[in-house]
C-alpha cells in the first residue's frame, strides 16, 4: 500500500485524532512526509465547520473585542504555561490542529515536510528549520463597514456562500493551494554560517530585508524567508480563539526588557560578571543578553549568551550573573545588555497558546508558533514604497524575481493615504485574505483601544521600505502583530531585527 494511501485510510477512520495521534498509528518509519498525499489526508479529516467572530468597526465601538459565532459560539481559550494547562476548546477542532514537523523548501519556494514529529530523525533542535504542518484552511473577512462591523470566517472547507479563499499559509509562491499549510515555527539563528529556523539558538540580529535574503539563498534557490503568510495565520488565530484584535489583550510579548547595566566589579576569567542588583533582579534566567559595549555589537566580549543564574553577593548592592559561553574578563566600563529572546522559549507550554510568563520579558506560541521575541520581524516577501510623505503603497513578491531595488513584478495589494506623517495607532486594519499583507484601514487613539498598534509613518522619506513589523523589546504598548515601521530603507539592518526562514 503506498504512503499516501495509508495515511488516507488512517486519517478516515477518526477524523476527530489530532495530527500527532494519526501519525503515532502509523507506520511511521516507513513512511516518507514528503511523499504522502496531504490534500487527501486532510481533506478525509475536513468537517466543514466555520468558526467566525464578529467585530465591530473602530468608528463604531473602540472595544477592541468581538463576539463569538457560529462554530465559535460557547468555545472557551487561555494560554497555558509550563505549569498550568488552559482550557482550550479548539483543540479538539481539525481547523485548528496542527504537528511539528521539518520542511525543506524547493526550488519553487514551496515548502515540503520532510520529518513529523514522532518519526524517527525529526528534530526541533540544530541544523533543521521547524514550522507546524496544518490542514488545508479557508478563510474570508466578511465586510459590512456602513453597518458598523465586520465578521471574520475561518473553515477547513471553502464556503463558496462566504466567499472563502484558501489561507496565505495553504499556498505556494505562485498562489496555488497545497493542500496542506506549513507555517515557520521559529526565528531564525545561525549555525556554522547557515539561517535555521530551530528551537535553542539567538534570534539572527543586524539583518535586514537585503542581507537576510543573501543568507536565506546560501540554502538554496528556493528559500525567500517568512512573510505575509506567517502574519495572517497568527492575525487569524488570534481573531478566531480570542476574539480580539489587540494582541497584547491577552499576549504581551518581550516588549518591556530593555536593560542596560554596567559593571559594578571587574572580574578575571569567570563565567560571571557583576552588576548592581537593582539590574540584576530585573534579568530572567534563559534571557537573552550580549555583554560588552553594545547590543549585537562585533567589539562584544559576548554576543547573545543566555543567563544561566543570578545570585546575589550578600551584605553588597551588588549580584553575580552567571552566563553561557565561558569564561571572560570584565572591566567597569563593560556593560551588560538585554536582548531578543532565543527561540524554543515556549517549547515547554503544556497548550497550543502561551508563554512562560506574561510579564513583559517573555515570547508566546500562538497555535503552535512562537512569536513576540523582542525584535521586528522582517516580512519577507514584503516591499512597501513611500511614494510621497504620507502615500504608501503595498507589495508583495509572489513568484516575481526576488529585487532589493525594484518592485518590477510583485503585486500591488494596495495604496493607503496616511494622511499626514503624524505616528498614529491603528484603530482597524485591512487584510489582504489572498496574500496576508495588512495596513490600516483607520487610525486610533491609544494602545488599548481597537487594535492598538503603532503605525510609525516614517516622517517625510519616500522610497522601497522593508517591512518591518511586531516591536521589539523597549516598545512596551506600542507593539503588537500589526505594528508597523516605515522608517528605513531595504539595507537597514537593526540589532532588533530578525527574519524566519
């Protein structure tokens, strides 16, 4: 019986299993991910339910909840952590499950599952990229603005009566539908001079749209890194198990890290340094921190360590912080600084949504993927042109021939008049249900109202910007998935920057 076909039949027979539970029945060993027919196992599994959530127009009501419907009626959903499972009804909907797997990427662009986990040679960890494989899912915003509101569908059938379409994350670079969708579990690192999207290693900082598109291709043709379509899955989880569209209602993310600490004694060969306790108590144990004169800096003694241990030296104001990397030499003038947290953070979340802590210093998982790590993200397939000080026009790349200097062949999504160059926040936002790319549609007052996200307009610079969103570490309320820089030009390349393969 050929792979497909088992995996057919094994999926058939209880359409309720989730992913990992069907593959655990499997002969699993034996049989190749990228070989299997995933549009057939998933669509065997498919129940047509629609979950949907209600919104009322920023003009209409600035709360920034909605109203369960449909299949979504009655559902409840909290994030857990290491400790404590939330409830979480969706579970044990196929729309939303999903598995661990490995992915290669072809030539193409498409992204192909080569492990699962529970087969033998998959690896959350090393020289692999990680992403969650999912059902093939659709999805449609459902506009009624003059009436005041809008309704958000997501199904793992496609609702011809709703206008579905299948999700960004459920289709390859040209627009075609997989089948299945593979969504990038984790940012990016370096391992011997390679990008890997695994769990266990510094995010890759001081990249930009440009650099990190040359070191995405060091892995092949096909690789152009994550964009729009990583966007949209977690907008849409959000809005569909949450029924919100401020992020921050519910995951704070690391946007209120920023430490920055000097020396308070020089030491000499240790794998400690020492700084004032008021520093030191503010430091979580597995942060991220670089030691030396800046942040991601090339002059540090360490780049991007983790925090092993904080002890404080009794009967002083000072604290002994133990890190990774070995043992270094330390000086008064040396510092310590926070940085964007390594990946695998949530790899320990008893649920599909969480976070170690909700506290500020911390990334979270959103079914399945971690987001929130302190730095901007990259979209990858993204270019936006200021064309004057406050029009700004929307593309994304497709299959086009990939340019740091030309949109020549992406697709124009759309062109947003910003008004005036004033940073605002979003009240409501517009997506792009074929491709994921969003912008608002209007502006807020405040970080609790509406969406809640800064818009920075980027003053009165015209030009190709890389799209920059997310917040990082020192943003505090400002971020959030739909935070949005128009600062800097396609090279700028921040040390609170990070992409995922």
């Amino acid at each position: 019986m050929a792979s497909g076909d088992l995996i057919t039949r094994v999926a058939s027979e209880d359409t309720s299993q989730s992913i990992l539970d069907v593959v655990s029945r499997m002969e699993n060993a034996l049989v190749d991910p990228s070989k299997i027919d995933w549009k057939s196992f998933f669509a065997a599994r498919a129940t047509g339910e629609v979950f949907s959530t209600k919104f009322y127009t920023y003009e209409t009501s600035t709360n920034p909840s909605g109203v369960k419907m449909n299949a979504s009626a009655g559902l409840r959903c909290e994030p857990s952590t290491e400790t404590f499972k939330g409830a979480d009804d969706f579970t044990n909907h196929n729309a939303f499950s999903y598995v661990d797997c490995n992915f290669i990427c072809n030539d193409a662009g498409k992204r192909i599952p080569t492990k699962i986990q529970g087969q033998n040679g998959f690896s959350r960890v090393g020289k692999v990229d990680v992403g969650i494989l999912t059902p093939q899912t659709y999805w449609a915003i459902e506009e009624h603005y003059d009436e005041g509101y809008y309704i958000v569908h997501f199904s793992d059938k496609k609702h011809e009566e709703l206008n579905m379409v299948s999700t960004p994350w459920c289709n390859d670079p040209s627009g075609n539908e997989m089948g299945y969708g593979i969504v990038t579990k984790y940012y990016a690192g370096m391992i011997d001079g390679i990008l890997y999207s695994s769990s266990g290693i510094a995010p890759k900082g001081t990249v930009s749209y440009q650099s990190g598109h040359t070191l995405l291709q060091n892995k092949g043709t096909g690789y152009y890194g994550s964009g729009s379509e990583r966007s949209a899955y977690l907008f849409c989880m959000l809005w569909i198990k949450y029924a919100t569209k401020n992020q921050q209602t519910v995951f704070a993310g690391c946007t209120n890290y920023n430490i920055e600490a000097t020396v308070s004694e020089a030491t000499t060969n240790c794998d400690y340094l020492i700084i004032p306790t008021s520093s030191a108590n503010n430091l979580v144990v597995n942060g991220c921190v670089s030691i030396g004169t800046g942040r991601d800096s090339g002059s540090n003694i360490l780049n991007r360590v983790r925090v092993k241990k904080v002890e404080a030296i009794s009967g002083t104001s000072n604290s002994k912080v133990y890190v990774t990397g070995g043992t270094f030499t330390t000086t008064t003038s040396t510092k310590l600084f926070s940085e964007p947290c390594y990946s695998g953070e949530t790899d320990n979340i008893l649920g599909a949504d969480g976070y170690v802590a909700n506290d500020g210093k911390h990334s979270f998982r959103l079914n399945g993927v971690e987001e929130g790590i302190g730095a901007y993200f990259i979209s990858m397939n993204e270019l936006w042109n200021k064309e004057s000080a406050t029009v700004v026009s929307y593309y994304v790349r497709g299959n086009a021939t990939w340019s740091a200097s030309s949109v020549s062949g992406y697709k124009k999504v759309a062109t947003f008049d910003m008004g005036n160059t004033n940073d605002k926040w979003f009240g409501d936002l517009t997506m792009d249900v074929n491709t994921g790319v969003f912008y608002p549609r209007v502006y807020g007052s405040g970080d609790s109202v509406g969406v809640g996200d800064m818009h920075y307009k980027g003053g009165t610079g015209t030009g190709l910007r890389e799209a920059l969103q997310r917040g990082h570490l020192r943003d505090g309320s400002n971020a959030g998935l739909a935070l949005s820089d128009l600062w800097v030009g396609v090279s700028s390349a921040g040390w609170y920057y990070a992409l995922a393969v």
